[in-house]
C-alpha cells in the first residue's frame, strides 16, 4: 500500500501517523525551542558524502512537489527584482511584440517565469496524494474502511492548511509592527490591536471558501500575503477529491475511470473550473498507477506498453512547452495568446467555458508532465535525489516563507546591487540601500550578477526560516489535526459474546 499524503506541499514522511489511542501526542503551550529547531538542516543534508535514505516508491512526487516549490521562489525572487520589465518578459512568449530574451525562450523560460507552472503541478500531486489510500483499499474491496479514510482526511484537512497560514501571517504582522520596517507588501494599521481585528476579519472571510464573491480573499492576500490565495483553492479541489472518492466509490473499474475522465472534461470543458480538472487528473492518475500495481489496467493500455517511454518522452517535452504559456491576465488575454509567437494557432484551442486561459494550457501541461515522470526513469531518479527530498520535507514552509524573506530582505538587496524595482519608493523609504553595492547587470535577463549576488544571502534565509517554520508550524499542524480527529472519535461498540 502506498505511503499516506496529504495534499499540497505537504511531508509524506509525517502522513503515516497512526490514529490510534496510544499516540502519546498533547497539546502543550510551551515553547519548541531546542537545538533541533534553531539547527539549520540544509547544510548538513545537502553536503556531498550524506548518507542516502532508502528511496520509496512514490519519493518522485515528494521530489516534484519541492522542486516546483523552488521554482516558484525563483520566479517571484526574478519579478520581484526586475520589476515592471521583468512582468513584460517573463510573463510573454519569446519574440512577443519584437523582444528576444534568452530567458523567454521556450523551455528555458520555465527556470526563470515557471511559478504558474509549478501551482498547477501542485494541484494534481494533491489530487494524486489525496485519493491513494482511499483507491487503493476501493480497489481490494475495502469501502468501510475507504469511507472511514475519507471521512478522517476531511475533518483534519481545514486545519492542516490553514494552521500554517494562520501563524505566519500573525507573526509577520506582529514583526512589522515590532519593527516598523518598511515593506513594499500590503500597508499595517496604527496599532497593533486594529491590525489584527482587521486580520480577523478577513481572514474568516478568506478560510470559508463557500463565500460567493468572496472579496475577502483579495484583501486578505493583497494585506497580508499574496502568495497564499492557492490555499483556498487547495481546499475547495480538496473537497472535489474526497466527494469524487465516495461517490465513485461503489462503481466498478471502467465506470469509475470514465467517471474520473469525464469530470476532468466537465471541469475543463463545460465549465469554468481549471482547478477541479487539475485535481481530477491527480486523481485518475493515482487510480491508474494503483491498477498498474496489480496488473488490472484495462487491456487497452498493454497495447501501449511496449511504447511506453517513447509515448512519454514526447508528451513530457509537449507538458514543457504548454507550461511556458504566458500569463498576462485580463479580458484581453485571449487576443493577446494569438498575437504572441509559437502560440498563433494554439490559441485556438481555447475552450468557451475558459475566462483565463493560460489555465487551460497549463492544465495540460501539468497533466502530461505528472503522468510522463515515473514512466521515465533518468527523470524519475532526478526527482528523487536528496536535495529535492529535502526541499520536498521544507516545501509547505518554503511556499509560505519566501515572499515574506524577498519584501524584507531581498527588496534591499537588490535595492543594493542596483536592482530596484521601485526606485522613487525606495529613495524615499530607503535611501541608504539604494546602490549601496551596484554590480554588474549585463548580460542575460536573469542572470546578472547584480541578481545572483543577493542570492547568496536570500536562498540560505529563505530555507533556514522555511525549515523554523516547518518544525514550529507545519509538522504540529499534522499533529494537532490528528490528535483532534482522535479525541472526537466515539468509542468502538463491544464485540458481541458468542456463546
């Protein structure tokens, strides 16, 4: 039986954590403050010589899960310090309106603008993650105990996204405050106390993802931090999963495949709901590879077999280049796909139902890439390697983190090396950083020594307060929403007497 996850970001390695009576687990108000918290881990994990853990099965998604969250840190760090310019190459194809960028180019521009990708990778891991236990003992016949793991999975799942969110947008309000350093993010309110009713109030709005036109999600974003508006998402496909699960749960194989694919169609096609259709795949995905395992594919797919790499090379190359569409938003978009190079007649393809459509295109470009790695094995064995499991027990944290690292630190680095995004407000607010350190910027957009310099600093305080917060926050998170989920369990009814 696979490993047990739990979605988005998440450390597969703390899933397995039994509910059971004997968990020694409590609640406690003191401190976590110990060497092992405050010890930076990737020094350690990432020299050459450390001993390599036993890889398991599913160890490439870990993988992909932190490498997608690094690139995400990448992306925003390369907006962030390219600022107005850095939005007009990034976010368009190579050639768009006669500018030629190397880090535009197809397959390239993914290392430098892939965050859009890397969201949309997030979605079907989750959708992959979230329904492997329950299909599996589906799939032996097991459906009181599917149902009782899925009934599990959904009282801890509220807590065990929001609890993070919740702790590191306190404690940046509470910092900015203490501090009253100037950020370019969001603005704080005279007092402390008015910051925090006000964050309240938005956030309560922001957690219940049921709100029609809930508003309250972009102010909170907007306030406090913009890069967890994937959370709520991340709930609402949660839900799409742990629903598809026990309605589908009774069918037989077919019909329970063609039920999973046509709600992938009915997402994508037919309605507004790219996110759906990108769990939805996780989870088809996930129910064919559990067959796979028992050699119950449907007898469609021996056909295939014998081409299997080839088919998947090809489809993984195509994933690539679908992932580099750009990701200019707004009414226009849809003109603005046709008028850029490589993407004329693709743009064609857009489907009614879709408002934004580099959704579409990344739907199948995080679709094709989930399902091409494992079936390729110098790929596969990449995602497994040690630096992307650690980044993948950090990635949660790290996904957190980052924008709060890049508004206090790597603002003012770049400021220095002559960087600035916001050269007026930076004069204004922080003069003494602007050129304080000027270095080269030529050369290729990206890669200028102006930008990897800060890095130095930026990367090794971004995964040293990503793993803080993964050992104060995420990890307690999957403690406490189990320990919860356990003590509101009703007591198993006595067995009866025979005799």
């Amino acid at each position: 039986m696979p490993a047990k996850f739990e979605g988005l970001l998440d450390q597969s390695h703390l899933q397995d954590i039994k509910l059971d009576t004997t968990s020694s687990w409590r609640p406690s108000l003191k401190p976590r403050w110990s060497i092992d918290i405050i010890r930076p881990e990737f020094i350690s994990t990432l020299r050459p010589g450390t001993p390599k853990k036993p890889v398991r099965r599913t160890a490439w998604l870990d993988g992909l899960r932190g490498f997608a969250a690094f690139v995400v840190f990448i992306h925003h760090n390369q907006l962030w310090a390219h600022g107005i310019m850095g939005n007009v190459v990034y976010e368009n194809a190579f050639g768009f309106e006669g500018r030629h960028y190397f880090s535009a180019l197809p397959f390239i521009r993914l290392f430098f603008a892939g965050g859009h990708f890397a969201v949309a990778i997030f979605f079907v891991i989750s959708g992959y993650v979230l329904s492997v236990k329950a299909l599996g003992l589906i799939q032996k016949g097991q459906f009181h105990v599917a149902a009782d793991s899925v009934g599990s999975a959904l009282f801890r799942r509220w807590l065990r996204l929001y609890i993070p969110v919740i702790a590191v947008t306190l404690f940046w309000i509470s910092v900015l405050h203490w501090t009253r350093v100037w950020v370019a993010i969001g603005e704080i309110k005279s007092t402390w106390t008015e910051d925090i009713h006000n964050w309240y109030i938005l956030f309560k709005n922001y957690s219940f993802v049921f709100l029609v036109g809930n508003e309250s999600m972009y102010e909170f974003t907007r306030l406090y931090h913009p890069h967890s508006w994937s959370i709520p998402i991340e709930f609402k496909g949660s839900i799409i999963i742990y629903t598809a699960v026990s309605a589908l749960s009774r069918c037989t194989r077919n019909a329970r495949l063609w039920a999973e694919a046509g709600l992938v169609f009915y997402f994508l096609y037919i309605v507004d709901g790219w996110y759906g259709a990108l769990f939805m795949a996780g989870m088809l995905l996930c129910d064919l590879d559990l067959l796979a395992l028992d050699d119950n594919l449907p007898y469609l797919f021996s056909y295939l077999d014998n081409f299997k790499e080839l088919i998947f090379f090809h489809l993984f190359l195509l994933g690539l280049y679908f992932g580099g569409v750009p990701s200019c938003d707004g009414p226009e978009y849809a003109n603005l796909l046709a008028r850029s190079p490589g993407w004329k007649w693709l743009s064609k393809l857009k489907p009614q139902a879709a408002f934004d459509v580099k959704w579409f295109f990344l739907f199948w470009a995080a679709f094709l890439t989930v399902a091409s790695i494992p079936r390729l094995p110098w790929l596969k064995s990449f995602f497994e390697c040690r630096v992307n499991q650690y980044l993948a027990r950090i990635s949660f944290a790290l996904y957190l983190v980052h924008g709060p690292v890049i508004w206090m630190l790597g603002d003012r680095l770049y400021a220095a090396t002559g960087l600035s995004n916001n050269i007026d407000a930076h004069k204004e607010h922080i003069p003494r950083w602007v050129e304080a350190f000027p270095l080269s910027k030529k050369g290729t957009m990206g890669l200028e020594l102006a930008w990897w310099a800060p890095q130095v600093v930026i990367l090794p305080v971004t995964l040293y307060a990503a793993e803080v917060v993964t050992k104060l926050f995420d990890e307690p998170s999957v403690k406490i929403s189990n320990w919860l989920y356990k003590k509101t369990l009703a007591p198993a009814p006595p067995s009866p007497k025979i005799g």
